[in-house]
C-alpha cells in the first residue's frame, strides 16, 4: 500500500469535508478513495474517520494522525520541489490571497509588474472576502487587513488602513453634518453582511477616553463593500467602510467623510505566510518584490 498516497486521501476527505469531495479534487474514483483509507485504517489497527449522513468527524486517533500526515506531506512536498529547483531558482506556482475590492485595486497590480520579471513563475490569485486557511486550502501567501490573532504564521506589516465613516452630500443635506458620534441615530445605515456583526459602530468618545458604540439597525445590508459603496452614493444612508473601498467616491464629491476626529486606530495590513525554515525562493522573491510596493501605495 502506498501510504503517502493513503495520507493524501485522508487528509484531502477532511479538507474538502466529504469523501466524494475529495474524490473530484483528486481527480480518483470514490470506491478507490474510501477503499484506501479502510486499508490505511486496517494497517494501523485504529478508526480515524467517522463517516457521518453529513459530514466526515476524526476520530481522536485521526485528529493526532492528520496533523503529523500534514507535516510529512508538507517535507515531501518541498523535498520535490528542491528537487525540481524551486529552492535554486525562482519557479513554480505561487498561491496569493487578498480581499476582494483590496486585491483587485492593489494587490493585482503588484502580481502583473512581478510575473513580468519572473517568466519561470506563475501565480494564481484567489481574490476573497473570507480568509482562506493557508496551511489546509494549499496557499502560500495572504494579504490580510485588521488585527492578526495568535499564531505560527510569520507576518510582514506592509500598511495600515483607515476606517471611515462617510455619506452622500444629499443625506448630509437632509440629516445635517454629524459633529459627534452620537449625532448618527438620526441616520439610515448601510452595512455589509459579515460572519460576526458587532451591534454597532465603534468610535473615540468624544472626551477621549475611550471607545464607544453606536447601535446600528441597517436600512439596506448588502453582501460587498462595493455594494454598500454604491448604495452610500445613492443617499440609501451613512456607511462605514475602509478608506481605500471608497477613494474613488470620496475623490469624486460623491461621498464624504464624517467623524474623522472620532476614527479609532487604523486597522494594520500585513503579508502572511506559513512558517517554514526553508523558504522557497518564489516565495522569497515575491515577499521581497511586493512589500515595499505595498508599503508605498499604503504610505
């Protein structure tokens, strides 16, 4: 039995959460692919997947022996790519990660200019709004806009990034210029949709000595910040978005920033990776090209 292969399967069913998910990824037959793990189950003499109606769950034994499968995966995998001279020479694929409108306004131009001087190396660029695991969906860099949680990825800061509020002239107009935060509860809102909404818009109170939080009931929420820009510039109501999401509406007159005494810390912009004590050199070549580009348009 080829117990890389048997590893691969194992740890590609939980990634993708089902076995026939793992099969399409795979591109291997799904008989094949839960044959492979029985008979890797049989070998070690243990159960490492419960196969439920709905989803797959790790056994104790599955969990320890998943996460020690990654860490022999991931040595294999650079030992080939050393072989291949991904550590000699800059080549390969390199996977990036950005948010969306971030990514295509900032993130995308530094790609082009960098696949330019490096024929031998291709990038995929995942643009999205929810962060991607790196380690578990094969990604080899992230841009990443707020606060970092604890943990063994290492980070390059590159920037940080304003959070604003704004609105259209015709709504000031009509709602008057808010002097104080608490001025807003005679405005309609717009919000976007997030996984975890907070119940309202944090400020500096206004004897700076804090923070404060102004409850916010959406007249409109949408699912993208361009959206909820757009529909600021349509008067719908006051938003709060990050600087560069509404730059273009702020340059044009068609919103305007509001509170900007009230504005709490700029949220930082960093570059992630996994860490590893061998970098490859695509990798390298792209942190080193892309932070300082980054640092300056942030700037």
């Amino acid at each position: 039995m080829d117990r890389f292969e048997s590893m691969e399967m194992l740890v590609a069913a939980i990634e993708n959460g089902s076995l026939s998910a793992a099969g399409r990824a795979l591109n291997v037959p799904l008989p094949t692919l839960s044959r492979k793990i029985t008979d890797l189950e049989s070998r070690l003499g243990t159960r490492l997947l419960i196969r439920g109606t709905r989803k797959l769950t790790l056994t104790d034994a599955g969990v320890a022996y998943v996460a020690a499968a990654r860490r022999i995966l991931e040595q294999v995998d650079d030992a080939e790519r050393e072989a291949a001279g991904e550590f000699q020479m800059p080549k390969g694929e390199l996977v990036i990660t950005a948010p969306v409108f971030f990514g295509r306004l900032h993130v995308l131009p530094v790609v082009t200019d960098f696949l330019a001087l490096y024929p031998e190396i291709n990038v995929r660029l995942l643009l999205a709004d929810h962060n991607l695991q790196l380690v578990e969906e094969h990604v080899d860099m992230a841009v990443r806009i707020g606060v970092l949680p604890d943990s063994n990825m290492i980070a390059t800061r590159v920037g940080s990034m304003r959070n604003v509020v704004c609105a259209s002239p015709q709504l000031l107009a009509e709602h008057g210029v808010p002097q104080v935060p608490d001025d807003l509860r005679r405005f309609p809102f717009v919000r976007v949709v997030m996984p975890v909404l907070s119940p309202g818009w944090r400020f500096l109170s206004p004897d700076g000595r804090g923070e404060i939080e102004i409850p916010i009931l959406p007249r409109l929420a949408v699912s993208t910040a361009e959206a909820a820009m757009q529909a600021a510039v349509r008067g719908v109501g006051a938003v709060s978005l990050m600087r560069y999401q509404v730059s273009d509406a702020l340059e044009a007159g068609l919103l305007q920033l509001v509170l900007e005494d009230f504005e709490l810390e700029p949220s930082p912009i960093h570059l992630l990776h996994a860490s590893r004590g061998h970098m490859p050199l695509k990798m390298r070549r792209f942190l080193d090209f892309a932070a300082p580009r980054l640092r300056e348009i942030l700037g």
